[in-house]
C-alpha cells in the first residue's frame, strides 16, 4: 500500500474513532442521564419524524414516547418498584422497544428473553433475573405458560392480542391496560438516585456451563452501544436503517437501534430476517443503512438472483461477523458502498470497529492508538485452555500473527468497565489476573484472534464449547444435557464442526445407546427440546466414549473426525428425510463438501 493510501485510510479510521469517542464521551458511570434521558431529547428534538416502524404500523418520536409513557405508568399502576424486573418475551415490534424504554423510565430493568426458548431453558432465564412479571404476545404468551411450572416466583403473566376466552387470573391481556394509561411524560424525579451504573437490561449470552447466562446491561453500557454507532455510523435524520434481527439480542436491540432513535432517523423493523423479501422490503422502505450478523449475509450470498438487490439506497451495511470468504462476494454482488464490521460482546469490554473496510478484518488498533482502544493479546495454552504463563506467573502479548486470547482491562472507566453477569461464580471466571503486573484485572473474551503488522485484528476461533451457528450461541453442554434424556441415549458429547460454505458450525452429537436407534424418534425429542438452531445436524452412534485421565471426554478427536463416513467408525446421520434423520453414505457427504447439498 502507497504512502497516499495509507494516509486515506489512517484518516478514514481517525475520523471513525473520533465521531464514536465524541458521542460516547458524554457518559459517566456515576451521572444520573440514562439511556431513557438519550431518548427523550431526540424525541424533542425530532418529534414528528417517523420514529419507528414495523409490518403493521409507524409512529413518530412523539407516538413512541407516549406509547412508552403508557408502559412506564402501567407499571407504576402495577406498584412494581426498581428493585423488581420485567421479563419481555415479545417478537419484533414496535412495541418492544416502546416496553423496555418505559419501564426505564421509572427505573425498572427489563430482560430481554430469547423467543426461541421454551420450557426449562425460559424459566431459567427468569429465575436467574429475578423476574415475577412478563410481557408477552401472542405468539410467545404459550411458551411463557410452558415455563410456568419451572419458574420460582409467582409469575404474572400479561399478553398483548391476548383474546378473552384466554384469561385467566394469573394471565391477562395487556392492551387495555396499558391504552388506558397516561401517556404524559413520566417525571424524571421518578427515578431520581437511579446512575449509570444500575441495571438498565439483562440481555442473555449462552456460555460453556449449559443454560444462557444474564449479562447485567448497565444504563451506561446501553448508552455506550446506542451511541457509539449512532457516532460510528454517520447517520442522519434522513437515514433509515433497516433492522431484521431480533432485538432481544445486543447487535439488533442496541447497535440497531441507536443509529436511528438517537439520530432522528427512522428504523425498520421486520419480524424475522427472510432472504427471499429482504431486497424487496430493502427497496420498498428505502433503507439506507442495514444491520447485520454474518449468518444473514451469508444467507443472502448464497439467495438466487432478486430484483432490485442491486438498485437500492443502501450506503452502509453494520454489523459483526461477516466471514471473510463471504465479504467481497457480498459487496461486490449487492453492491454495498460501505461495510462497518465491528467486534464486541454483550457483557465484555473489548470492542474493534473496521472503519475502513478490510474485508475479513473485524477492526483495527494503529501503533499510535494503541492506548486509546481496549485490547491485548496473550499467549494462549490450547490444551489447557489458559493463557500461558511466564516463570515469573505474569502473561506475555503474541507478537504479529500469533493467535492469542483477546483481553481487555478493567477499571472504573466507561469503555474499560465490566458488569458481568446476574450470577457472581459466572462473573469471576471471566476474570483474569496478574496479567502484566501484579494485581491487574481483565476481562477475557474466549476469543482467539491475531494481529497483522498494520495493526488489523482477524477472528479465529471460540475458546471452549460455545460455537455459532444459524447466528446464535449454542452451548453444547446445554445440548447434551438436553439430549441425555432422549429415548434409549445412554450418553451424549455435543460440539461444532465446521461446514464448507456455511457460518459458525454444525451442532453434531455422538451417542451411546440402549439398543436401537430411532432416528424418528430422536428427531422429535430434539425438536421438543431444543431450539431449531441448537438441534443436532448430524449424529454419530458409538459403543463407547474414551475419556481422559480426568474423565473428561476426548471431545477433540471427535471434531478431528467430524461427519466424514471414512473417518467414522459406526452409523452416522444427517438432518432430513421423513425419519428426521437419514443416513449419510460417502456420497452424500462428498455433495456437502462440494456445496452441492446445502444444510
């Protein structure tokens, strides 16, 4: 690269970092402005401006206000205080956001529940938060009621579209109640001695010890995603920003939101991401900015050919974990402008913006900024799964392009600060100390990444049993504690195996059984029990399972092995066919490989 080139992109880059750092700097961990406050002055500043839409309706900053409003006072008619938490468990809509930022105002934290969990895995993700009262729709009211009998708490259950014939005393319909409410502006006294520093959300993260685990999202933190990309992205009044992921994750309820809602812009809201309307619906709604996870990129690659997937006004797609195999095609093919691919997670306090687009990249740190942006890498033990130590017991930094664990500092410090989870046990292993001196704290991603000479940092791979796949977490320790109980399993190892041509990895699963196999009937326990992204691809049958010395499975050998007929010693399925499972033969494997038969 020429002298003139790198000085465009090191502007390109300084001009990013300096919009992000401008519209974050006002926060301050113990400052009483909360994410609620950041709302409201944009709904003064742009009141009749379409705020919101989704397929059904769209209301102007005013109409969200007092739709919020409305949901703030029913709250307060409900006499829940700020010590107590509401459970959303609703689809995408304009009243989700409407929900949470009202209850903010009266400085009630909110979960925000996953729609895709049921049963055992929902009602943990309540009780873990302390949750006694939910909001629901009434695609999600069910679920909520399956849950019921695991919950520790007496749960109040309230139902938007809920009809008559459904109430009972413990579940009620929501519409009239909150219709009826006030939608004046709730006092900010209300909420008066609330900081920066209180839990404004939960948002739930899968981890390695089986069930999803609640980030505790600060006002401060929900501040920080908002704004930072209502900074980074450069939007405007007149941006419309197209949103199909679902907001009860950080990327499409945080990151998504804040471009438009604190911009004066409009967001778009779609019920589920769908690859054959997407162009149409981008087209139709003359977005201008959309936000992504790789997953839906990819989906979108590998789409036939649609009108108008090239004659938008898109100028910037943002989003994470766009695949470097997959950037230039989706760039080039839909002829995006721009492409903003950041990192970051939801409870951790290292994040990479690639403001000036190297495809595969997921951001860069220059040698002049190095202490402006939080993040080291360390060498790191695979077989331990721990970051080495020296002799003196401190860490040591990779050197350029080595593969190393991502860490971040803590301090009490806005962008170095961690909140960690609901649970305390889960908070501390996220920890670790005595890094580069003695005493220090960091936060540990689980991430391996490394870092090129011009400063560009590339994703490798997840530490532990956590992979992606379908653009969720999937905790295999969850899976196999799951599928333990299927009929006629005796034992279950869970884990990820990569997949030509697809994001993250394939759940696959070997078994031990007791006697005959039902595919038929695997299939349909899976389907009862797990959510459709966590259900297993592909199942391998075995007559047992070696261990190590610690009786810990050799998980790794079966990932060596994964779902290649050749390498595997006994039946192997694959997801399909009237059974639910099929067999895979040679030949069918050799069609994945080559794409021709895509899962």
């Amino acid at each position: 690269m020429g002298l003139a080139a790198n000085i465009r992109r090191d502007l390109k880059f300084a001009s990013g970092l300096r919009r992000l750092l401008k519209r974050i700097k006002p926060i301050a961990l113990d400052g009483d402005v909360l994410v609620c406050d950041d709302f409201e002055e944009a709904v003064d500043q742009f009141a009749d401006n379409v705020a919101v839409e989704d397929e059904h309706r769209s209301l102007t900053y005013r109409d969200l206000d007092a739709m919020a409003n409305r949901y703030g006072h029913w709250a307060r008619s409900r006499n829940l205080r700020r010590s107590d938490v509401i459970g959303l468990v609703m689809t995408n809509r304009v009243e989700y956001l409407a929900a949470w930022l009202g209850f903010s105002k009266v400085g009630i934290a909110t979960a925000l529940i996953n729609t895709n969990l049921s049963g055992e895995a929902l009602a943990h993700c309540l009780n873990i938060a302390g949750v006694a009262t939910v909001v629901a729709d009434e695609e999600t009211w069910r679920r909520c009621e399956e849950a019921r009998p695991f919950v520790t708490r007496t749960m109040a259950l309230w139902v938007l579209g809920l009809k008559e014939s459904d109430e009972v005393s413990e579940r009620r319909g929501l519409d009239n109640a909150v219709r009826s409410g006030s939608s004046v502006r709730l006092a900010r006294s209300l909420r008066s001695g609330i900081t920066n520093r209180d839990t404004a959300l939960f948002i739930f993260t899968s981890g390695t010890t089986g069930m999803p685990k609640a980030a505790r999202i600060h006002h401060a933190r929900a501040r920080t995603y908002m704004r930072a990309f209502a900074g980074a992205t450069a939007s405007t009044r007149k941006d419309r920003i197209f949103n199909v992921l679902p907001l009860y994750h950080s990327t499409g309820g945080l990151v998504g939101v804040g471009p438009a809602l604190l911009n004066g812009g409009r967001l778009i809201l779609r019920r589920k991401f769908s690859a054959s309307s997407f162009w149409r619906d981008v087209n139709a709604t003359e977005a201008t900015l959309f936000v992504y996870i790789g997953e839906l990129c990819r989906y979108l690659v590998n789409s036939p050919a649609q009108d108008g997937e090239r004659g938008h006004r898109l100028r910037l797609a943002f989003g994470n974990g766009l695949r470097p195999d997959v950037w230039p095609e989706f760039q080039s093919r839909f002829a995006i402008p721009e492409i903003l691919e950041f990192y970051g997670s939801t409870e951790g306090n290292v994040s990479l913006f690639n403001f000036d687009g190297k495809p595969g990249s997921i951001g860069r740190v220059p040698r002049l900024l190095r202490s402006q942006i939080n993040i080291r890498l360390v060498r790191f033990d695979v077989d331990t799964e721990e970051p080495v130590r020296l002799a003196n017991g401190l860490c040591q930094e990779t050197s350029v392009g080595e593969i190393g664990e991502a860490i971040g500092v803590i301090s009490d410090n806005i962008r170095h600060d961690f909140t960690g989870y609901a649970d305390k046990a889960a908070s501390e292993k996220k920890i670790l100390t005595d890094v580069f001196q003695r005493g220090d704290r960091w936060f540990r991603t689980g991430d391996l990444m490394r870092q090129d000479s011009e400063g560009y940092f590339y994703f490798i791979d997840r530490i532990g049993d956590t992979y992606r796949w379908k653009g969720e977490n999937v905790s295999t320790a969850e899976v196999e504690q799951r599928l333990v109980n299927a009929p006629g399993v005796k034992e279950v190892i869970a884990y990820g195996v990569p997949v030509p041509g697809a994001e993250g990895k394939a759940g696959m699963v070997t078994l031990v059984v007791d006697g005959r196999f039902s595919a038929k009937e695997f299939a349909a326990f899976a389907d009862e029990q797990l959510p459709f992204y966590a259900r297993p691809v592909f199942v391998r049958l075995a007559k047992t399972l070696e261990t190590t010395g610690t009786f810990k499975y050799r998980k790794i050998d079966l990932v060596t092995e994964g779902f290649d007929p050749s390498k595997v010693d006994g039946p192997l399925y694959v997801r399909g066919g009237k059974a639910g499972y099929q067999k895979l033969s040679p030949e069918g494997f050799l069609a994945i490989q080559n794409g021709s038969t895509r899962l």
